[in-house]
C-alpha cells in the first residue's frame, strides 16, 4: 500500500507566534518552525501500516524553502521519499488553493491511501483533508482515533463530541488523525543520517499545471482584513463561602454552561 | 528543562554553529527523551536509590543510543561528536543516566565490537544495540583500583575451560546486567572474558548507602569458580591496553557528559539569580552573583570546546589518550566546581533535592572518581609532559 503522509511546517505553537504587519499573513520569518504536531501522528500511522502492509510512504508538503528541514526530520521518522512544492507565488494561498496544489502533486503520486494530521497549528480550518478528497473524488475518513486497514478496506473510528463514529471505505482515501491516534516514534539515530540520503522532488507550480494566479494572496478566496492581540485577562470573580460556596459554584459553573 | 532563555543565551560564543545540522538533531532526539522520559522523574528516582534501568535502556536502545559510535550488528555508526551531544544531555537529566548509557555502549559494547569473536559480537551486539540485553563492565576491584595491573581476579584453565575465581567491586550496572565484561589474570596476563550472568558461580550484589549517583546501580560481583566455555574470551583482549582503550571511549564521553551536568546547574542558577529579590532587587544583579555567573560561563564555553576538538580528532583517528585525560581532568573538575557555586546562588534551596544542583555536585563526585581519578590524570598528563612516570 502507497501512502503519501501530508507534513507542513508551522511556527512552534509553544512559543510566541503573530502574523505579519505587512500582508496578514503568518509570520514564518521569526518563528521557530517546526512540524505539524498532528502530522507527527500521521507520519507514525503511515509508518505502521507499512510495517505491516508493505509500499512506499511519501512525505509531501507544500510551503517555502525553509520547509526542507522539516521535510528532513519527518524522513528521519521512516518515510522512504518526500515531495516538495515550493513556488514563490504560493504566498498567502487560502485553504482552497492550498487544497488544490496538494491535490495536484497527490495525482501525480496516485497513492492508495492520504493521511494527515486533523488540523494545523497554525491555521486550525480543519477542511484540507475533505477538499482534497473532494477534489480527487475519492472518499475522506477525517478526525481517526483508529484506523484499521483490511486489504482495501479502511475502518476508522472517527472522533466526536460524544464518542466516536466507525466509518468505512475503499481505498483510495483521504484519512486525517488526531493525536489519539497513535504515538509518534522518536527519530532515531539512523532514521537521521539515512534522511540526508532519500530523495526529496522538488516541484513549482507550472511543474503541476497550476497558473500563478489560481493561488497565492491575489488568488485568495478569503482575506484577513483585521487582526489583534486577545485582549488581556479580566481579573476572575471572587466567591466568598458563607456555608453556601457549594451552590454558588454550581450557580456559576451553571451559568457558563460548564455543567 | 526545555532549552529556555537561560541556555541559550549560555552559549555566549555560538558554538552551536560549529556542528552540522545531522550531530543537532542527534543532540535534538536525546534532549527530547531526556525532557520526557528522564527529567520528570528523575529526582525521584535518585531519593529512592533506584532507577527503572531495563525500561530506560529500552527506550535508549530504539533510538539507536547504545554502542551509537559503533559501526555494524545494529549499531547506529554515528560519529563521535554526536556521541558526545548525546552523553551530553543525558547527564544534563543525571550522571547516574549517562553512566547507565556509558558502560553500555563504551565499556560493555565496545569490548565486545573490538575484542570479540564474530560469534560473541553476533551474540551480543545486536541485543545490547537495542536494549534487550545490558552489559556491565568488571576491571576494579575491592583491593584494586587505580592500579587495575595488580588484580587479584584468576583465570585458569581446566581442559579446554576456562574457571574465574575473584570479585569485581563498584561496577555500574551489574545488579541488572544480563552480561558482563571481566577482566582477569592468568599466568600469560590480563584477559577478558564475555560472562552471561546467569553462569553458575557469578553473583551480583546491589552496594547500598551511596550518597553519589544514586539513580545508577552499582554492584559487587563474586566470582565462585565461574566455569565458561573458551569461546568466552575475549580473543583479541590481551594485556591491560584492552580494558584501558575501553576505558578512553568512555572517558571521552565523560569529557562531554560533565559539561551537560554543569550546563544544566548553571541555567538553573541563572534563572533563579534573576527571580531571586535580596535587598530589594535580584540577586543577578550584585556585581559578586554576576563574577561567579559570569566565570561560570566562560568554563563552560572553553570545556566545550575542549569536548568538541577531542571529538573532531576522535572522528578523524587522531586522539590519543593523554587528550583524553587532560579533557576528563579539566571538564570534570570544572564542573564540579561550577556545582558547588551554583548551590551557593540558590542559597538554602541548593541544598534541597526540589532544584538537580546538589543531585549533580554530588554525582559529579564520582564522575570524578571513576574511568581514572583526578589524580591519576594528573599523572598520565605529567608523564606525557616529563616523560618520567610517576606510577611505578
Ligand atoms: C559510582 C561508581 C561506579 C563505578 N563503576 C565502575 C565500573 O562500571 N567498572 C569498573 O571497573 N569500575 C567502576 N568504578 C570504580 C572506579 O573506576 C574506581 O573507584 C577508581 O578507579 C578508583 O579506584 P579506588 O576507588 O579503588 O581508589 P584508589 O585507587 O584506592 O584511590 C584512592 C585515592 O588515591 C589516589 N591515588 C591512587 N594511586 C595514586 C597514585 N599513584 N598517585 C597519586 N594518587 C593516587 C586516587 O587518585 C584517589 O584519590 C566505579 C566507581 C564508582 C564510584
């Protein structure tokens, strides 16, 4: 089974993070990059069904040159290539076109299975994996805590609110995980020096047939108009327990739908 | 400890610049088991005298720690220098967690990888690589320290067997090894030999009460009549230069394992200066808390380039011994001194077991002890210098 593990670098969501004053867009330039956390996930879920199905696991990211080193340590996990779509035009690409260069290099990889991490840190939509199963029309299992795969059958169990759903499908499919899903191996020492060896392609834009001007800021389909700090914490209310603490803290615990 | 804004700003002369991107994301791996497999627990374990080594070993082993250096039979071939990242930020968690990696991969493994049949490396490596098997080291003993050549350990020879009579003393690891290193005598000189532990006759006992790497267990082993097979030597371990070159893999490791231990004293004692109030303002900003903060650093800085140039020839074959021993009597004895003033900034709390500072001076304690005292380095270095030996 081929499957083709989705890794974007993001700025280290421990650390200070903003957007750019410029064009609103995610500053990259003064963030500790890092890989997806979810996608970590990803890559470890792929990596098992390999251990167990046999095929090839496909890093591929779509993001600036800097994304090569994150291209590099997810090799260093275990998947055996990457690909690399980096083209300056790709700046500010909405999650539209995002979805639709991803897309693009997926069919020229045709694998049998797409996984990737539920959400990003920095974005946080949540709808890549469906808009490129929809785009590729094929079926998306999004939001696994399991994943099961029987021959060409795939069996998630997908997270909800209240638990979780079993869903099924034939491959090939868009499967997207949460971080229940599995834990995610440390690299190890040889997975690291044999990463510097594994072939990564790198492809632009025009490479996959998609014209400048379907993507990037100018192709958006949304824009940020306006952003700003949170504002700072209001300070908390104070319960004084006169014998009646324990309905009070009901009261508000009520009163802010907690319970 | 997460690499904050303490440590980084430790390295006031960038020498994170000097290693390539494969040796930091080695250091990288380490640091990040380190940070949640070790630190969290740590101190506990080193109250209690009692670490979970098998577990440890495990994890060690899956990313490729054990025998990284080594080459072949599930060893990871990394290079020297990333060897010594990673000895690095283990000791930074604790020395007793180093020394546990230590004597797996330098002493035990190392033996074995350069003196061993194709049969005991088969056997044993792969195991030992991946933390299935761990390995112990015995050349000191009760009577014989810094002079291993006078050991009183035999072997003889009993038709095509081979019998050990003696008794290893302060041997990290054996209490849990499923292999040990022993060095003994017979007529011809110093031989090894690759003893399972599980050999009639071999017996291992935990040594209680230390006050110094307590996280680390150390054992006596007795040598009743041990009866082994003579594909149990060593066969090219003759003499005492065999324990000896194992000895400087380890040392080398200890070059740069002190400095993890008086890094992570430092960051702490930094932080706290600049939290600390005294007189209405932090303590960081006495000029006195600054000088120690300050001369701290800079040992820092110069033991590491100390531990990296040893590295850089280590990985070109040009380090020699002496090297070593003039890197593991410098690093060490700075860092035991950068312990105990880092104690002094945090006051009382230096003394409690809620900050790693004493934890580490106190372990540092045998780190500089052991793999060759102080003064014995003294000696190898004065011997190079005079070229009169001082030992004999
Ligand atoms: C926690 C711990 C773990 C250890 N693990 C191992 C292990 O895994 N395997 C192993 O084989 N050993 C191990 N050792 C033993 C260690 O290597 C020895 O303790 C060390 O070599 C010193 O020997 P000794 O303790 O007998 O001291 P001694 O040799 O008795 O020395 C006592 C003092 O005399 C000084 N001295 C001795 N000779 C001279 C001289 N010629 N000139 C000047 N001063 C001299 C020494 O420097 C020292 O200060 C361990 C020790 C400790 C504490």
């Amino acid at each position: 089974m081929n499957i083709v593990v989705l890794v974007k670098q993001v700025p280290d969501s421990g650390s200070e993070r903003g957007l750019s004053a410029d064009d609103k867009t995610v500053d990259r330039g003064s963030a500790n990059n890092v890989i997806n956390e979810m996608d970590e996930y990803a890559i470890e879920e792929a990596l098992k069904i390999q251990e167990a199905h046999g095929g090839e696991v496909t890093v591929l990211t779509v993001g600036p040159q800097q994304a090569a080193e994150s291209i590099r340590k997810a090799l260093s996990m275990g998947p055996d290539k990457a690909m690399h779509v980096v083209d300056d035009a790709l700046h500010g690409s909405c999650a539209l076109a995002t979805s639709k260069v991803l897309a693009a290099a997926i069919g020229r990889l045709s694998p049998d299975l797409v996984i990737s991490g539920a959400e990003s840190t920095d974005g946080r939509v949540q709808v890549i994996p469906h808009m490129i199963a929809e785009r590729l029309g094929i079926a998306a299992l999004t939001g696994a805590r399991k994943l099961v795969v029987d021959g060409a059958t795939l069996t998630v169990e997908r997270q909800t609110d209240e638990g979780y759903e079993v869903v099924t499908a034939a491959t090939p499919a868009v499967v997207s995980v949460w971080d229940t899903i599995n834990e995610p191996r440390y690299p190890s020492f040889k997975g690291i020096m044999a990463a510097k060896k594994k072939p990564v392609e790198t492809l632009s834009l025009a490479d996959l047939g998609i014209a400048a001007d379907e993507v990037g800021l100018s192709g958006a389909s949304s824009a940020v108009v306006e952003a700003g700090k949170r504002p700072p914490r209001q300070g908390g209310t104070k319960v004084t327990d006169e014998g009646d603490g324990g309905v009070k803290l009901v009261e508000f615990l009520a009163s802010e739908k907690f319970v | 400890m997460t690499p904050g804004v303490a440590m980084t700003s430790l390295d006031l002369l960038d020498l994170d610049s000097l290693h390539s991107d494969e040796e930091r994301q080695i250091r990288d791996v380490v640091r990040r088991m380190v940070d949640e497999r070790v630190r969290p627990f740590v101190a506990g374990w080193y109250e209690d005298g009692e670490a979970p080594v098998r577990e440890l070993i495990k994890q060690f082993g899956s990313i490729g720690l054990l025998g990284m250096h080594l080459t072949g039979y599930g060893c990871a071939g990394a290079s020297a220098v990333a060897y010594g990242l990673a000895c690095l930020e283990l000791e930074a968690a604790d020395s007793g967690v180093r020394s546990m990696v230590s004597v797996q991969g330098s002493l035990a493994m190392y033996a074995i990888w350069r003196y061993g049949s194709e049969e005991q490396k088969r056997a044993w490596l792969p195991a030992m690589a991946s933390g299935e098997a761990i390995g112990c080291f015995g050349l000191t003993e009760p009577d014989h320290g810094s002079d291993p050549a006078s050991m009183a350990t035999r072997a003889r020879r009993d038709g095509d067997d081979w019998i050990l009579s003696g008794g290893k003393m302060w041997i990290t690891n054996a209490p849990v090894a499923d292999v040990a290193v022993i060095w003994a005598r017979d007529p011809e000189g110093i031989r090894g030999f690759v003893v399972p532990t599980d050999t009639p006759g071999f017996t291992a006992r935990e040594i209680r009460h230390k006050m110094s790497l307590r996280a680390s267990a150390t054992g006596e082993i007795v040598l009743d009549d041990v009866r082994l097979p003579d594909s149990a030597r060593l066969p090219e371990g003759r003499g005492l230069r065999a324990p000896l070159s194992c000895l400087t893999q380890a040392r080398y490791g200890i070059v740069w394992g002190a400095l993890g231990a008086a890094r992570d004293c430092l960051s702490v004692a930094l932080d706290y200066a600049v939290s600390r109030e005294q007189f209405g303002r932090p303590i960081a900003g006495f000029q006195l808390t600054q000088a120690k903060l300050a001369d701290m650093a800079l040992e820092l800085q110069k033991g590491y380039l100390l531990a990296l140039h040893l590295g850089r020839r280590a990985d070109a074959g040009s380090m020699t011994p002496e090297q070593v021993s003039v890197g593991k009597l410098n690093n060490v004895r700075e860092a035991i001194a950068i312990a105990r003033q880092c104690r002094t900034i945090l006051g009382a709390n230096g003394i409690s077991g809620e900050y790693p500072i004493l934890r580490h001076a106190n372990n540092l304690e045998s780190v500089l002890t052991y793999e060759g005292t102080s003064e014995i380095h003294q000696l190898v270095v004065g011997q190079k210098l005079t070229g009169l030996s001082a030992f004999s």
